[in-house]
C-alpha cells in the first residue's frame, strides 16, 4: 500500500508473469504421461497460486538450492528422468 499521512493513496500489487500457453504445453505432456512439479522458493501461498494458474501437477515451496538438488537426486534414483 502506498500512504501519504496516514491516509491510504494507492496500491501496488505485484506478481510472477506466467507464460501465455504455458498451461497448454503442461496440459500436453501430461497427456504423454509426464508429471510437471514447479520446485520454488517461494512461500507456500505464493507458489500455490502459481502453480494453480500455470497448471502444474504438484510444487514444493520453500525450496533452498540444495533442497532443489536433492528433489532432483531422489526423483532420478527413482528412476525417473528429470530433464
């Protein structure tokens, strides 16, 4: 919000851009058996939306760089490719 003496002027809102047809392509490799999983670090609320909007199957938030490597190390122990 953006106040001048204590008296509300205005409101800022800001957001992450999603790619327009980013849902389609999702939508696309969902149907080639592929799972989207968006690993973020974003706060739980934030990257929900998010997800929600572009159509991802799953996300983890608050994900910290080695969080991010180690969903990857486990996904691909498990067998599956992670490009």
């Amino acid at each position: 919000m953006v106040s001048e003496n204590e008296k509300v002027i205005g409101v800022i809102e800001l957001q992450d851009i999603i790619k327009p047809g980013i849902s389609e392509r999702f939508d696309r490799l969902r149907k080639m058996g592929i799972k989207t999983v968006m690993v973020t670090g974003d706060n739980p609320l934030t990257a929900k939306f998010i997800a929600e909007k572009a159509g991802v199957d799953d996300f983890i938030a608050e994900a910290k760089p080695e969080d991010k490597m180690n969903y990857i190390k486990k996904e691909q122990a498990e067998g599956r490719l992670v490009p």
